[in-house]
C-alpha cells in the first residue's frame, strides 16, 4: 500500500533517476566482471567458430562454413602419415574410465566416510588425521613407483590399473567430502530407525544414505569430471591405440609443433566437452545444494 | 509391560560411571517420568532401554525376560525424540508409516493403520507433507504418531515438549496424558521439567549423577522428600530454607524453639539441620507456631496472589499472599507456618530426620477444608 501511494507522488522522471542511482553500484560490480570474463568467453567463441569454418580473417571473422574439420567423427584421422585410433574407441574408454572410477569411488567413500564419521574403532583418529596427507602427494611425485606397482601386478597398458591407480589418489579427499555430510546426520534419525525397525545396515539405506544424496551427488560430479580430464597416469600407462582416451588422443594431434591443426584440435576439444556440459547441466541442481550444506531442518 | 532395571552400570569414558548401580521397576500400563538435571543420565537410561546402549553391567528385563542382548528393533518399543527425529525426506504418511513398513505389513493395512494413528493426533490434514513443512507442534505429533502407530509394548519420551512453546507444551500435555490412558501402554518420559513430570506421571524417579534418588508418586515427592535434593527440586516455587539445629529433640530456628522428639527418626538426633517450608504452607500473621520476622524485598504480582520475598536473617524466605494486601519493600512483617508442615534435613547427609509425613492424614485434613465452603454454599443456596 505504502509503496503504491509514493509511486503516485512521486515525479516518472525523479523515480528513474532514483532508481538508477539505486542500480548503480550493480551496473558497475557486472560491468566489471563482465570484462574480465570476456577473453574467456571469446575464446571459446573462437573455439566453435575455427571447428566450423575453413579460415579466420585477421584471426577472428569466420570464412566459408565446412565440416570438415568434424570429419573425424566418420573417418579416422591420419596424422604424420599414420592413422590414429577412432574417436569413438576413445571416447568409449574415457568414458569407462571416468565412469568406473565414480562408481568405485562413490561405493569406497561413501563406505569409509561412514566408518569415519560414525564408528568408534582403535586408529579412527589416526585414518582421519593422515588421509589428508595422501592426497597432498602430486601423481606425477608418485610416477615411478606406480609404474614399478602396475607393471608387477600385470596392469601396465591396462585401463583398469590406471582407474585403481586414480581412484586410490581420489579417495581420502572423496571420504573426507562425504563424512562432513554424515557428521550432519543427527544420531536421533539414526536411533529412530533403529526403535522403528530396521536393522543397522538397513537404517544406513533407507534413512541414512537419502539424506546424503546430494553429498553422493556432489562427489560422483567431482569424481566423473575429474576422471573425465585425467591426462598424466592416462599418458604414462597406457601405450596402445586401443586403450586411448580422448585427453591422450588430442595429446597426439599436438606432438608436433610444426603440424597442430588448430581447427581440428578446436572441433576434437568442443566434442571432449560435450559429455561434461551435459552431464553439468543435469547436476547442476544438486551441486547447488552443496553449497548450502546437506540437510535441512533434520 | 513390567520393566526392571537390576543393577545397571553404564560408563561412557572407563573413569566415571555415567549410570551407577540403578534399580528401576515399572509396572505395566504404568507412566513414570525419569526427572533430573541435564547431564544426570536419565535419557542414557532411556536409551538403554530401548536397545540404543547397552548397559556394561546388570539386567534390563521385559515382563521378566532379560533383553540387554536384544536389538532395539526386536524389542517393540516406540520412542519420541526431543529432536523429533523424523524422517525429512519422507512424507508425514511414510513417516508414520515406515515402522510397519519394517514389519512387512502390506501396503494398504499399512496405510490404513498410519492414517488412524495420524488421526489420533488430528494430522489428517498434513498427510502428504514433508516434516519440513510443518510446525514445531505438528512435528511433534507426527512422532508420537510414528511412536505408536506399531501398538508398541513401550513408550519413550525423550523430552518431548521441551521445543514447545508454552500453550502447546500445556496442549501437548494433555494430549499425551490421554493417548496413554487411551492405549493404557507402559510409558516412560524423560524431563528435566519437574511440573511436567508432576502432571504426567504415576511416578517419579528423581535422578542425579546417575543415581535414583527417590521413586514415589507426585503427591509422595511433594510431601515426603527424602532429601533436600528432592525438596530442592520438587515444587514451584521452590522451597524456602532455613539454617538451624536439634537439641535433646528440640529444633533451634531463628531465637525459636520447637520440640520435635516424637516425630524424629532418631530420638537422640543432635546436629546442624536444614529447614524446609513450602510457600505455600507460609502464612502472614502469627496462626502457625513457628512464628518469622523480616523485611520485604520486593513483591510479584501473579493475579491470583503476590508472591513475596522477605529477608529474614540473611536467608530469603518467598511466599504467597492475598494479592489486595499493600504489601511494599522495606516493610517489617510478621509471618509464620505450621511445625507440621515442616520438612527437616540432616546438615550433612542432607537425608529426611523426621517421620514420614502421613498422606493419608494430610488428605483428610485438606478434604475437609475443601469440602467446608463447599458445603456452605450449597446450604446457601438451599
């Protein structure tokens, strides 16, 4: 009511100004982001339209459409006189390697994070105070010594060594993301299920693990995404063409200094993030709720 | 269900015992309230027996069966949380009905039964909502839905009001005293509100650092504490005390002196005592014949009386008043109360060194003045 009547008393021409002056500060804050975000944004817009277009005038206005540079999603790409492995192969293991990795990962974590969180057992504080530690080692300080570890156990060249060797790294900071959500689950939810019926294991699936959701959603997002773009274990153990994932296959188109194609490294890169925009855009919901932190009003 | 607790002892930490040696029975249909302090362990009981815990030594018997190695889900008992504990990503009808559920009831007697439970707590209304989406009230009855939609052979409640405002508390009270009469379950509520636990309860057991210190009806705890503990705790307002001592029988209080040999434990009882009088066994004037003097600190006004706070010596002594007197601070007054109403303490153990009170004597006595203007009035009238 009170808003209405100033409305009316008000000038139109002051009450612009007013609110202009009142949006001001939001004017300059996206202004000023909106800058700064502009080469990245312009470089992907350059991405997309080097892969569709034959040339660049002066670097940046697009000439004469072609797929061409798409080509090798229909035929293998033949480069320094060889010819690479399909796409699809590729896209196939990175696909395998990052989804493996998100089941086991998930499956562990949500498991230990559990233990962690709720089980008094001797060496609990010890497991929780050295995780951290485990993940602070870079892969690359551990090359030499996983590959002497793989080559030992017969997992050289194989997908599957590198996905144990990745998610064993992945593991301490996925158990520590996903214990804070179960510390948030109150013991009286848990008891409750307990007086209700269920026995502990059953508890821990029917109550405990929905109000977890969006903690196992967040770390299968992190786990798949970085699964994903793994490229340094992938590129050390994994020789053959048939193993290759797509980080290692845009590796390849870019040996050669002297032979980057760059429209067709731009089309490859835009289908490597097709997967991952997709699969952002249908978690995005959950990935929000992170933020605000796991469970409401339990 | 008849419920004993023999001996039981429960540590949390191997140094102290958060339980020492309790003994507890419960009769069945009964409503007792476990009342103490927080900290004092009353819900680790509780806990204890429903299953949560066990207890590290001793025996918890159902209808004299011994169940410390049962699981909770075995047990059929039904708990309300004073966190409500409620299921939040399920709705009010899969709450209510998740129980059965755990007991393969199928589907649509289920439903049946958590809608009948769900009405006996009027929450037709919220059925397919998520507890989020409810009141602190409508959350709570959601969990005494869930508690006893199984037709659960005990009843737990874990503080179940104290997330409650002040109306609802008093409405909730009523509510749950009527579901217990209603299904005539064996009931056990834990509270650290004595008033709760008075209106409720068949019994009380008054604890403290994981000890019972007196298990009695209501009416016993107001009128035969057996410590000043007790006393202490029981009643609102709380009972005034006194500093004195007995002599050859004699109690010395204030420059006064009052025989008590008859009704001592121990005729030879000498020593520091600690005197009890409750507010409301003090009158203005000088009727009773232990006779006080003070000055007025301030007065409350409630409506129905004025509570006053007078200093006498250097100990504040609260009582009630008619509320029309003009009573002001820095009055000097004169007060008194009756020997009989008096409760005793030894200065040290702290321990009752008078008599048990007769209840029944006190009834007679107080129906009597009840019955009186009644009776009056009536002739009145006739």
């Amino acid at each position: 009511m009170d808003s209405a009547q100033a409305t009316v008393t008000i000038p139109r021409q002051k009450s612009r100004i007013y609110i202009l002056k009142k949006r001001l500060p939001y004017f300059i804050a996206y202004g000023v982001l909106g800058i700064t975000t502009l080469p990245i944004i312009f470089m992907y817009l350059w991405l997309f339209l080097n892969s569709f277009f034959q040339k660049m005038k002066f670097g940046i206005i697009p000439e004469s459409f072609t797929l061409e540079n798409w080509s090798f999603l229909w035929e293998p790409i033949v480069y320094r006189g060889s010819e690479l492995p399909s796409i699809w192969t590729a896209t196939w293991n990175s696909f395998v390697f990052a989804g493996t990795m998100t089941i086991l990962e998930v499956l562990i974590g949500v498991m230990s994070g559990y233990a962690l969180s709720r089980i008094q057992f001797p060496g609990r504080k010890f497991i929780l105070t050295t995780t951290m530690l485990l993940h602070a080692f870079p892969s690359i300080s551990l090359l030499i010594a996983v590959f002497y570890i793989l080559n030992f156990f017969g997992l050289y060249d194989s997908l599957f060594g590198v996905i144990l060797v990745k998610t064993a790294l992945q593991i301490p900071m996925t158990t520590w993301i996903i214990k804070g959500f179960f510390d948030d689950v109150p013991w009286d939810v848990e008891w409750a299920g307990l007086i209700d019926g269920c026995s502990r294991i059953k508890v821990w699936f029917q109550i405990v693990l929905p109000l977890i959701k969006p903690g196992i959603a967040s770390i299968s997002i992190f786990s798949f995404l970085s699964g994903w773009s793994e490229f340094l274990l992938l590129y050390t153990f994994i020789v053959s063409g048939d193993n290759i994932t797509l980080a290692s296959f845009l590796q390849k188109l870019t040996s050669d200094p002297n032979l980057v194609n760059y429209s067709l490294l731009g089309a490859i890169s835009l289908f490597y993030m097709i997967p991952v925009l997709i699969f952002f855009i249908f978690t995005q919901k959950s990935l929000m709720q992170v933020s605000s932190g796991g469970i409401k009003n339990a | 269900m008849k419920i004993e607790l023999k001996n039981i002892t429960k540590s949390f930490d191997k140094k102290t015992n958060t339980i020492d040696n309790l003994n507890l029975s419960i009769e069945d249909g009964e409503f007792i309230a476990l009342l103490g302090p927080s900290g004092c362990g009353k819900t680790t009981t509780m806990l204890m027996i429903a299953g949560i815990y066990k207890p590290d030594s001793g025996d918890i018997l159902f209808d004299g069966q011994r169940v410390n190695e049962v699981e909770p889900k075995d047990r059929n008992v039904g708990m309300v949380f004073q966190s409500y504990a409620l299921y939040p990503h399920m709705t009010v009808l899969d709450n209510i009905a998740f129980p059965l559920k755990q007991q393969k009831v199928k589907k649509e007697e289920r439903i049946q039964r958590a809608k009948e439970a769900a009405a006996t707590v009027h929450l037709e209304q919220y059925l397919h909502r998520k507890p989020g989406e409810l009141s602190g009230g409508q959350q709570q009855r959601v969990a005494l839905a869930r508690a006893i939609v199984k037709n659960p052979r005990l009843l737990l409640l874990d503080e179940p009001m104290s997330n409650l405002d002040e109306r609802l508390r008093i409405e909730m009270r009523s509510e749950i005293s009527r579901l217990q009469k209603k299904l005539g379950i064996t009931t056990i509520l834990v509270t650290h509100d004595q008033q709760e636990a008075m209106t409720l309860a068949d019994r009380i057991a008054v604890m403290k650092d994981g000890q019972i210190i007196q298990y009695d009806t209501p009416m016993a705890l107001y009128y035969q504490p057996e410590n000043l503990y007790v006393a202490r705790f029981i009643g609102t307002p709380p009972m005034n005390f006194l500093h004195g001592s007995v002599n050859n029988g004699i109690l010395h209080l204030h420059n006064r002196k009052l025989p008590l040999e008859t009704r001592l434990l121990t005729k030879s009882y000498n020593g520091d005592v600690i005197v009890g009088i409750r507010p409301h066994d003090i009158q203005l004037g000088s009727h009773g014949d232990l006779q006080l003097e003070g000055t007025i600190q301030f007065v409350e006004t409630i409506g129905h009386a004025k509570l006053i706070n007078v200093l006498v010596g250097d100990t504040m002594i609260r009582f009630f008043t008619n509320p029309f007197l003009d009573l002001v601070p820095g009055m000097n007054i004169q007060f008194s109360a009756n020997s009989s109403d008096l409760h005793i303490f030894d200065g040290k153990t702290e321990k009752r060194i008078l008599k048990k009170k007769d209840l029944k004597a006190i009834r007679k006595s107080n129906a009597v003045n009840q019955i009186l203007p009644h009776a009056a009035d009536s002739k009145k009238s006739g």
